[in-house]
C-alpha cells in the first residue's frame, strides 16, 4: 500500500464527516427551496404520499452523492499537489 493512501485515510475519514454535514444543510436548504416545509419528512410519516417521500429521498440521495465526490476528488488533489503522488 502506498504510503500517501496510508496517510490520507484519516483526512479521508475527516473530509467524510464533513461532507455529510455540508450535504446535510444543502438538502435542507433545496428543500425548502422547493416549496416543502423547514424539515425534510420522515419516510414514516402517514400524511406524506409514495410521491413525496420518494422524491425527498432521491434529491437528498442525489445531493449526497455529488457532495461526497466532491470532497474526495478535492481532497485527492489536494493530497496531490502536496505530496506529489494520489492518494488513491
């Protein structure tokens, strides 16, 4: 294993833990952006139809995704620039 995959897996893990929180306020804010209340819905929630709940879950799956490759591919390069070698 190359020694920069070794040492970036923490930054890694750290660069993860914020990207969910920065997901987490981007969800929000899209939805209220959308029209939908403060909160996102609760899959539960008996007075939320098929339509609502599937398409809360397939924005906010959406928006966690491209932050994730986001924050990795800019950790990555960043690994990069600094080291000289990816860390992937």
């Amino acid at each position: 294993m190359k020694a920069a995959k070794i040492v970036y897996k923490p930054v890694g893990l750290a660069l993860g833990a914020e990207g969910g929180m920065v997901a987490g306020v981007a969800f929000k804010q899209a939805w209220k952006m959308i029209g939908h209340d403060d909160d996102a819905l609760d899959a539960t929630d008996e007075n939320r139809t098929w339509q609502e709940v599937l398409s809360a879950a397939g924005l906010q799956g959406a928006i966690f995704a491209v932050v994730k490759a986001a924050v990795y591919r800019a950790g990555s390069a960043t690994t990069r620039r600094l080291t000289g070698t990816w860390p992937g």
